[in-house]
C-alpha cells in the first residue's frame, strides 16, 4: 500500500478576497432544494432575464 503525500495547502488570498462578498445561506437554502427544484427555479429566472432584456429593447427604441 502507498502512503499518500502530506499536502498542506494555505489558502488562495484571490478566493479568500471575493469569500467574504459570497453569501453562504444562499447556497445551502438552495443545496437544500432537490435539482428538479433547482432547475425549476433558474428556468424561472431565464424567462425573467428575457423579459427585462425585451424591456430594455423597447425603451431603447423608443
């Protein structure tokens, strides 16, 4: 049997910089829905995102 190498690592000053600006109780409430839900609910934001994207159109040509 091989003995694995005692890897320590320090952590990323980058990741550790945009840590602090992620809000974590939104991850885990959404972790806690099943995919099905998960995906129901980005599709949900998808149609949003067109309609805001077609709102903005339409006030362009205006």
């Amino acid at each position: 049997m091989k003995k694995q190498a005692s890897i320590s690592l320090s952590p990323d000053p980058v990741i550790e910089a945009y840590k602090k600006d992620i809000d974590r109780t939104l991850l885990r409430e959404n972790l806690k829905r099943t995919p099905e839900e998960r995906i129901r609910n980005l599709m949900q934001l998808q149609r949003v995102a067109e309609e805001l994207r077609r709102a903005g159109q339409r006030i362009k040509r205006q």
